[in-house]
C-alpha cells in the first residue's frame, strides 16, 4: 500500500508537471480522464490510490502553472492575473524571481490550509447556507474599491469593467466546453502576445537572483488570503482570480512581489480546501475535487488525512521542481526570437482554444483579445478585465 501511494503521489507530480506547463491543458482535463478510465483502473488500483494521484497533480499545477503565464504569456485560466506584474519582471530580467514569489506563496499556504481544516471540519456545514448571501455585496464593495484606485481614466476603468462583464455574461451562456479558456487566455495571454509581437518586444538576459521578502510582507500578504481564499474554495462561480480581486483590495496598494506571492497563497489554497470540502458539506467548486467525489462517495477522516498529507508532500517537491524548471527557463528563452516564439505561442492558443471550444470559443478568443489589447494600449490596469467574472458572478448571486 506504502509503495502505490509514493507512486501515485510521484505519478500526479509528473502529470501536474505537464499540465502546469502546457497552456490550456488543464487538470480539470485529466482528472476526466482519469473519471472515465476509473473503472478499469479500479480493477488494478483501490480507490484511494486514484484520489491521491488527483490531488497530487492538482497541487503540482498550483505551483507551477505561473511559469507558462510569466514567462510566455500563455495564462493558465487560473493564473491569469499573474501575467500583469509577472510580464514587468520579464522584460526587467527578474522572471525567476517572480516565480520564486509565486512558489513561496504557493508553499506560505500550507498552514493556511492545516488551520482551516478543522475549522472547515466543525463550522462549514452550519454556516455554508448563510455565506452566499453576502458574497454579491463582498464582489460589489471590492469592485468599487479597485475603480476608485484607477489615476489614469476611471471612465475607461469602468467601461472596460462593463464591457468585460457583458463579454463574460455572454461567454458564460454560450455553454461552450472550457469557456473559461478562451475568455482569459484571450484577455491576458493573447493580448499580451499581440501587444509583445507589435511592439517587437526583445527579452533581456534574465537574472538568478536570491528574493527578498520581509516577515511584514508575507505576514500581510497571508493575513489578506485568509480573510477570502477560503471562502473561494467552495463558493460556486468563485475562484482564484476574484479572491486574488478582495485580497489585494483589503492589502491596499500591494506591491508586485506581495501580489505574486498573493496569487501564489489563494491558487494553491482554493485548490487544496477544495478537497476538504468534499468531507464537510459534500460538494466542491473545482473539477478535480468533483472527480474525486466520483471515485469516493463519502470521504472519511483516514481518507481526509492521506489527502493533507500527500497535499504537504506535494507542496515541498513541486517547489523545488518549480525553481529547477523556472532556472532553466531563464537561462535558454533568450536563445529564442522572442517575436517569432509570442507568434508561436499565440498560434498554438488558437488551435488549442478550436479544439476545446470550437468556433465559437474562437470568436471569444479573438473579441476578448482585443479587448484586452485596448486596455494595453490605452495604459489602465488590466484587472478591470476581471469583470469578465465578476459582473456574471455578481448577477448569478442577486438573480
């Protein structure tokens, strides 16, 4: 038994590897995968063995899907935002240490996670029914909040809000396979690689560099995902990207290593609470932890307890195959034309986003994309964009 579970838990390692590096292959695709197979694999393996080797690929892409998003500027639905300072860093030479934020986040979550557990464990099934009810309020305030910050234009803040809502509301309706990928990877990625191609963007020598980061920063950047990552975990049409929009606002003026080291603490967070769930009020917002819930119907504590320990020694060795991966990024993407690797990148979005949403995810794709670019180029913060998931969340919660 031993033996298969350090199997499984090296196996989803080696598939949260792929998946985290490869644009728009998602673990939510595997983990059907592995859903569909699960009766011939349940033959061979138990049931506990395919639910560890989905939670341990699971966290590996928490860790590691911000390399595609910083490095190439090919986003990952749930990393989206980490294109805005990760870029910066990019074309300053510092890309590896705006992924040493987002790993040292990701692993700063971890006893946010341990404290949660229990908490999760004893009050979630009282108070679960009353949580949704302020959520549309929270969005609301935190919304206000981000176009109230805006120095450049906050009448171009709020048009692009709203456009990106009407854009998302849209998208949403469509029952597209995957809309998510070509709404985001459009808004961040695409427009991004347009705007690098246009502007013929050349990468300059990156540099290995140690980080720094104060007691006061990740205390700070920690105390502000805790008060909504959690929450995130298990609230239906909420993730990562909208925790990421009322952490930074309870921050105020966060800087961008404490917003990396942020999104870094709520992906990985929402991710691994997601699976508590599953134990406490049987249900979970993200598609692994469902795939889970179909393997094993009634999870038990012996079952919660593998699942915490594979996520702790998940964590520690996706950090540290994180930072070999980013390394080597760093040294060999200047080898390449960075021109011709963003038009390279951008085409295969494209065929990516036809074959999971087809033609009309490609329609998405291109609108959302210059949406995005408009925002690039008329020089306000792209995460008004996030309206694309906050408007349709918003009116999903008060309709």
């Amino acid at each position: 038994m031993l033996i298969e579970l350090i199997i499984a838990i090296i196996l989803g390692i080696i598939a949260g590897t792929i998946t985290g590096l490869i644009p728009g292959i998602h673990i939510n695709l595997i983990s059907i995968i592995i859903l569909s197979l699960s009766l011939s694999l349940l033959t061979i393996v138990s049931p506990i063995i395919l639910v560890i080797f989905i939670v341990s690929m699971a966290i590996t892409h928490t860790f590691l899907d911000f390399i595609p998003s910083i490095y190439l500027g090919a986003p990952d639905p749930d990393s989206a935002l980490s294109i805005l300072p990760g870029h910066e860093f990019l074309l300053k030479g510092k890309a590896h240490s705006a992924i040493l934020y987002t790993l040292t986040g990701s692993l700063t979550a971890l006893p946010i996670i341990l404290i949660f557990t229990p908490i999760f464990i004893i009050f979630l099934p009282q108070i679960y029914p009353h949580i949704k009810n302020v959520i549309p309020i929270i969005l609301i305030i935190a919304s206000l909040f981000l176009i109230s910050q805006e120095k450049t234009s906050k009448f171009y803040a709020i048009s692009i809000f709203l456009l990106s809502g009407f854009l998302g509301i849209t998208t949403l309706n469509l029952h597209l396979n995957q809309p998510l990928l070509p709404l985001l990877t459009g808004l961040f990625g695409g427009s991004s690689l347009i705007s690098s191609i246009l502007r013929k963007q050349k990468v300059p020598e990156q540099k290995i560099e140690k980080i720094s980061i104060t007691k006061r920063q990740i205390t700070r950047t920690a105390f502000s995902a805790a008060l909504s990552a959690p929450l995130f975990s298990f609230l239906p049409a909420l993730g990562a990207n909208q925790s990421a929009i009322i952490s930074s606002s309870i921050i105020k003026k966060p800087t961008q290593k404490e917003f990396l080291i942020l999104l870094g603490i709520i992906n990985t967070v929402v991710m691994a609470l997601s699976f508590i769930t599953l134990q406490t009020i049987s249900y979970s917002r993200t598609g692994a932890a469902i795939s889970v819930k179909q393997i094993i119907e009634n999870l038990t504590t012996t079952h919660l307890i593998y699942i915490l320990i594979t996520i702790i020694i998940t964590s520690f060795i996706a950090f540290f195959i994180g930072i070999h991966i980013s390394k080597f990024f760093s040294k060999n993407i200047t080898k390449f034309n960075y021109t011709k690797l963003s038009i390279t990148i951008l085409i295969f979005l494209i065929i990516i986003t036809t074959i999971f949403s087809g033609f009309i995810g490609l329609l998405i794709f291109i609108t959302s994309t210059f949406l995005g670019l408009a925002t690039i180029l008329i020089g306000i913060k792209r995460t008004y964009l996030m309206g694309c998931l906050i408007i349709p969340t918003i009116l999903l919660y008060i309709l």
